[in-house]
C-alpha cells in the first residue's frame, strides 16, 4: 500500500503548521512566512524515533540510589585556547554542536582553523561543505597554512550521501557547512525549510552519539540575529556558539550561549588577519590601546564575561538640546538603562540631564548587560555634562538604584586583580563589597574608593561639577519649602 502524503504550510519563522496559505502566521505574526511543504504519513506500525536509532532504548536505566562510578569526561585540546574556554575546557568526543553567526564573520574560517589544530595531533576530521566545491575548500584551507592528510575536505549537500562518507571514513570530528543546505531526498521541500533542517539536525545527532563523533553544524541566521530555522535545531545540540563582530574592526567575539559541558556566556576574543583568526590573550589591553589623553567623559569599567574580567572603555557625551524631548542614544549598552541613570542623577544631584542630548558609547563594539556597568557610566555622564576630567587610572564597577544608593557588584576580587595587573592605581567600588574584598584580597597596590550613594561621585572628577550641588546642602531646602508651603492665606469673608 502506498504511502499517503499531504500538503502542509509550515512558517519559516516559527515553526507552526497550517492546512491552507495565510499571508501572516497567527503565532508569530511574520508575513509572508507560510512555505508549502510535502509530508508523508507514517504507518501506523512504525515505532518513534530515537537515539539508539532501532527504537530501543540507548541506555541502561539506573536508579538514583545506585553506586555511579563518575569518571572525568575526556576532552581533547582544539589548539585554540581561546575556543578551548568557550567550551569549557576543550571539544567532548560525542558532543553536538551549533556555530551561527553573520555572512562573511569567519566561522568557516574558525572551524577549518580547528579542524588543521587536531589533524595536527592525529585526530581525523571531516569537513563537509555545502555551498563551495571540494577544490575551493581545500584552496581556503591551504591559504590558511593547513595541510594534513588527517583533515579531509568534501563537497556534498544530500545527508544520505554524508553519513556515507562517515561510514566508510569513520573520523572523530564532522563538520558540516552549514546544516541550511543540507537535504533528504524523501523529504519533498527545499533546502533551509523547517522540516529539512529539523530531520537532518535529528540524523546528525544519532550520529553524534551512537558514534561518538563530535559533530559542528554551521548554521545561517536571520535579519534579526537568531539562527534560521526551527528553534528545535538549538534545544537539539549540547552547545550553542555565537561569533559576533563588527565590519568596522578586526576583532571577532566567540560567546556561549548554550553549554551542557561548561560555563555559558564565557568569551574568546579573536582577530581577523591575513592569514586568518589569531587569538587575542590579553584583551583587556587590546580594547585600552587607543584610549585618548583626553578623559573628560571617558572610565574605564571593569566589566565580568563568563569567569574572564574584562576591561572595557566607556564614553559619554552630554551636549545641550533645544529638543522638547532630548535624545538618549546608546551603543553596546541599553539605552533603557541610560534613561534610568540620567533619571536617578536628576533627582539626586540636580544634573540638569533633561535638557540634555546623552551619548553613550562601548568602545571597540562590545556589548554590555550586566548592571555592574552602572557606575562607570553615571561616572561618564557626570564628567561630561561637568567638564571635568576622570582620573586616568581608575576603574569603576557597581550597580545603581532608583534611590540612588550603590549596591555591590559581583566577583570583585577578580576584576580588582586584573585592573592591578594592568597597572591601574585605583579602584571606585561599591562599599558593599569592602568586607568581601578585605577577607579574600589580603593586600593589592590598589587605592580603594568605596562609595555608598551617587552623591560621592563628584569628588572623584578633580573638582566639584559646575552643574551638581552638594546634595548633603540640599537637605535644608525641603524644610523650608514645607515652611513656606504651609503658610495659608484665608479668602476674605463674604458679605
């Protein structure tokens, strides 16, 4: 009896399946998103798929009151220390993983770079492109300074045809570039759709881990930065990299954002040569290299990305604005959080920022989330919009409220020391962190400035700000406001 099949139309976007056409999905609310897509139904008779692949179970079931014999999962060493951190300690044997990033940032690049790395030290690769030819592949990875009979190139897009290829070769890495050209030949639609990328993704996976071959997938993302295809393929892989950059510098970001075998958010940073990615192992010295003399609106925060302490550049710029709403503009920061500083320094020390346009810029294109970053950049829009300079050698780190009041900021010990390292003579740091610091910093060349609340600020520009009081003398103002706030005036009495 034949197999009966039927049309669906699956969103691109999302994922969601509908009977019929529609111009907008009803989930996600994307247009023009609905493909039509050729699915077959399955016998009835057919068990589910799994990972063992014959519908059996892959493993032994074990209680939890069961004596476990834990043994340390081996890595192996890509050669890259900077992708050895990301991962969390080197490349697991079995583990499935997923690169995305933007056209043209280097993950090609970076995987062929670490594919030349372990067929250097006898582990056998298989790099699998899907959108150049075998002899563009290999030309790339010669110029790269790659050759190794241990690391061999193919050019194929049918998934049958790969995991033949894995048969008969049996290598301990796979890398397929990229997993959005990859197809099955039962499946009636195209390239790239939902159900090509959601049942290739599932093979590869099988093929991870009943072979214990570490298999990278690269995938394509979309205009709004996340990875095409279903939003299964990330659920699906043990590790989820992202390799960020921007065209205006050299520099390329490897981030975690997803790791069974580590830490996430951890970062390694790159830099795009001739002769392709070299790693940067101090980078903390590499985003302060071209910092100015001139330090009006200029810190230097001490900023956490992963376990790593980083050292970033922060600028701001406060310019005056005959717009009724004047403008607040950020980059690689959240401008919400610039608002809610501008708002805080208002009404605590009278900054005048309302009827001032607000710059604030990450220098070197880095991105920054985490609220420690409070301080340095009130401390950057104190300086400018008071003209005075910072202290060059100062770092700054800790979370402001809405009150005004400083909290202490995570993992101080470890940003103190890399500012130490780096030669800087002070710290401005929350008091919440003294007692922490003074138990696990037993002695540091650095001056520590503890401060408990916006107000203290000032005395670290060299001078006090033209535009902000002390606000300890602004104390005495509420109550005569109150006085003069209850004196009454009695209507006169009518006729």
């Amino acid at each position: 009896m034949a197999t009966k099949t039927k049309s669906i139309f699956v969103c691109q976007n999302c994922g969601s399946e509908r009977p019929k056409w529609e111009g907008q999905c009803r989930d996600c609310g994307a247009w023009n998103s609905l493909v039509e897509e050729t699915v077959a139904k399955a016998p009835k008779n057919t068990r589910a798929w799994s990972v063992g692949g014959d519908g059996a179970p892959s493993q032994t079931v074990i209680a939890l009151d069961a004596e476990i014999d834990l043994k340390e999962t081996s890595r192996w060493n890509t050669g890259l220390s900077e992708l050895n951190r990301v991962l969390g300690g080197g490349l697991v044997p079995g583990s499935y993983a997923l690169l995305g990033g933007d056209p043209g940032i280097g993950k090609s690049t970076l995987l062929m770079q670490m594919a030349g790395k372990l067929g250097g030290v006898g582990r056998s690769v298989l790099y699998v492109s899907g959108e150049e030819s075998v002899e563009q592949t290999a030309l790339r990875a010669q110029r790269l300074g790659l050759r190794t009979a241990a690391v061999q190139v193919a050019a194929e897009s049918r998934l049958t045809q790969i995991l033949n290829l894995v048969e008969q070769l049996k290598p301990e890495v796979l890398i397929i570039d990229s997993i959005q050209t990859i197809y099955l030949d039962e499946i009636p639609s195209a390239p790239g759709t939902v159900s090509q990328v959601r049942e290739c993704a599932a093979r590869l996976m099988a093929v991870a881990k009943n072979s214990k071959i570490a298999v990278f997938l690269v995938g394509h993302i979309t205009k709004d930065g996340s990875i095409a295809g279903p939003k299964t393929l990330e659920h699906m892989v043990d590790t989820v990299l992202s390799f960020e950059g921007d065209a205006n510098y050299q520099f390329r970001l490897l981030r975690a954002q997803k790791n069974r075998f580590g830490p996430t958010n951890e970062l390694g940073v790159f830099q795009m040569t001739g002769t392709g990615l070299e790693e940067v192992l101090n980078q903390s010295e590499l985003f302060l290299a071209e910092r100015g003399e001139s330090l009006i609106g200029s810190t230097v925060f001490a900023a956490m990305e992963g376990t790593r302490p980083l050292l970033c550049e922060v600028q701001s710029l406060c310019s005056g604005s005959y717009m009724a709403m004047p403008r607040r503009t950020a980059l690689g920061f959240d401008v919400n959080r610039v608002n809610l500083l501008a708002a805080v320094l208002d009404k605590h020390l009278d900054c005048d920022f309302a009827r001032h346009d607000v710059f604030v810029n990450v220098v070197g294109g880095l991105k920054i989330a985490e609220p420690a970053a409070d301080l340095a950049i009130a401390s950057a829009m104190l300086s400018s919009i008071g003209g005075q300079a910072l202290p060059a050698q100062t770092i700054f780190f800790g979370e402001i409220g809405l009150t005004g009041e400083i909290r202490a900021g995570s993992l101080a010990v470890e940003r103190l020391r890399e500012a130490e390292k780096l030669g800087f003579a002070q710290a401005v740091l929350p008091l919440g962190n003294k007692k922490h610091i003074e138990k696990e910093l037993k002695s540091t060349k650095l001056k520590l400035q503890f401060v408990k609340h916006v107000g203290e600020l000032s005395r670290f520009t060299g001078a006090e700000l033209r535009h902000i009081p002390d606000p300890h003398a602004r104390k005495a103002a509420p109550a005569k406001a109150a006085s003069a706030a209850t004196t009454t005036v009695r209507p006169p009495e009518l006729p």
